[in-house]
C-alpha cells in the first residue's frame, strides 16, 4: 500500500482542524463549513476523471450512496466537535476510528484482526481518557468534544469499510468521484442556512472557512483514494491515524498562527499530558497494523 496519501490526509486534517475552529470563532458557522466541504471534494476529486472509461450504471451506485450518507454525517459531527473543544483534544480522539475500521473489517470479513490488534484496541480505550487530561475533572470539561469525535469515528468506519470493500467492483477513480459528487446536493441545501447563520461573520473569517473546507476536502480525497485503490481499511488508518500526533504538536508550534490560545491557557502539564495520549494512540494502532492472523 502506498502510504503517501494517507500520510498527507493526516497532516492535512489537524490543519483543517485549525482553520475551521478559527473560521467558527470569528463568525461563520457550522452549517457553511459543511457546506465549503460539500463543494470543495468534488472540485478535488475531478482530476479522476482521466482515469475514468466509463460509468457504471445507476444501479450500481447503492454502495456508494450508503458510504457517502456516512461520510457526510461523520463531517458534519467533526465540525461540530470542532466548534465545541479543543482541536488538540479532538483530532487525537479521532485516532480511534482506526480500533472502529478494524474491529468493524474483522467482522465483515475485510481484513481480519489478530491478537496483537486487539491488545492495540485495549490502550486505545486509556489512551482516550488520557488525551482529555487524564483526569474526571478533565473528562467532564472535555465530555461533549469526546462524545461527537467518537459518534464521527463510528460513523466513518463505516463509511471507510463499505469503501475499501465495495469499490473494486466499480473501480476506485469511479467509486471517489462518484463519492465526492453526492456531496453536492447536501452542499446546496446547506448554503443559503449557512450564509444566514454567517450574516455577522467577520470578512476575513470566510478566507479560513475556505481554506480549512478545501483541506479537508483534500483530505477526504487522499484517505478515500487510498480505502478504494489498496482495499486495505485497517492499514490505511493506521497511517492515517497519526493525525492526533500532528494535531498536538501543530497546535504547539503555530497555534497562535490561527489565534489558537490552547497551549497558552491550557493548565501546566496538560499539553504534555494530551501528547503522551496521542503517542499512546499511535502505539495502539501500530498493534492493529502488526495483525498477525
């Protein structure tokens, strides 16, 4: 498996992340980020086209539907996550979609998980309580960002295991594009709510809602392009899954690029604390990818 794009999504995502927090605190809201997402993966996804022949007839595109409902619905709860805590909390938690995809692709049949994964699925559950700040104190602060990262996690698992299983049979260019282009009818609907909501949005807030949509759209294209060309949901998130390191750490370094006070307000030791748990995260997915059968 090629893990350049994976490893790209994984570095574009926190910086999403960062973008779409700052867009949100200076006024646009949730609704159209969802809807800059919506258009910015099939405007990505279109240099597929060249390596398209041919579409498969209308009946054919049930699976892609289904992974495309989930999908969306998955992006829609991440901003939410997003609005609602910390990215350096949020976007290591999302880490643990990668226990969901192999749990979930063990059952179906897609990949099959063996006992070393399966110890990764156990520090996986600590690791989440540790990312929070290791603390009740700090779980209850955290508990709404928790709740919607891990709901998005499930729902992209999904999303990412009817992909990986289903898209060879209609071919992995196809299967993306098809994908990205569904996006656009949730995209129109959620515009004209999005602007209203955004009515007292700063000017320069619609340059970091524009450029945290198209990260996340080009995001969304590499881990997709990846699911569907190598089939291989487990591995791919694995890789994909670092992205709760490169979220604490891009947090640390140039947070305040994007007026990002975490690491400033943060009380002493709890950066630290997130960045054990994020490498706690990593750890475990590292099991899942060992996967002896």
């Amino acid at each position: 498996m090629d893990i350049l794009f994976p490893l790209i999504a994984a570095l574009l995502y926190p910086l999403a992340s960062l973008l779409l927090k700052r867009a949100m605190q200076l006024g646009v809201s949730a609704f159209a980020c969802q809807a800059i997402f919506a258009f910015s993966l099939p405007l990505v996804s279109l240099p597929l086209l060249i390596s398209i022949n041919r579409f498969p007839e209308v009946s054919q595109w049930g699976w892609v539907a289904l992974s495309t409902v989930f999908l969306v619905v998955a992006q829609w709860v991440t901003i939410l996550a997003v609005r609602a805590g910390d990215v350096s909390v949020q976007t290591p938690i999302m880490g643990s979609k990668l226990v969901m995809v192999a749990m979930l692709a063990s059952a179906f049949g897609v990949d099959r998980l063996g006992w070393l994964g399966w110890l990764g699925v156990l520090i996986a559950v600590p690791a989440i309580f540790v990312i929070t700040g290791g603390s009740l104190s700090a779980w209850k602060k955290s508990w709404l960002t928790v709740v919607l990262a891990l709901t998005a996690c499930a729902m992209f698992a999904v999303s990412d295991v009817v992909s990986a299983a289903k898209a060879t049979a209609i071919g992995a260019a196809t299967f993306v594009l098809l994908q990205g282009f569904m996006h656009v009818p949730f995209g129109l609907v959620l515009t004209p709510i999005g602007l209203k909501q955004s009515a007292n949005a700063r000017p320069d807030a619609w340059w970091f809602a524009l450029g945290g949509g198209l990260a996340l759209g080009l995001q969304s294209l590499c881990i997709g392009w990846t699911l569907c060309r190598y089939a291989n949901a487990t591995e791919a998130n694995m890789i994909y899954s670092t992205r709760g390191l490169w979220g604490v750490l891009l947090v640390l370094a140039v947070g305040h690029w994007f007026g990002n006070v975490e690491a400033r307000e943060a009380a002493p030791g709890v950066m630290r604390t997130r960045l054990i748990g994020a490498i706690m995260l990593i750890i475990a997915v590292g099991l899942v990818l060992t996967n002896p059968i």
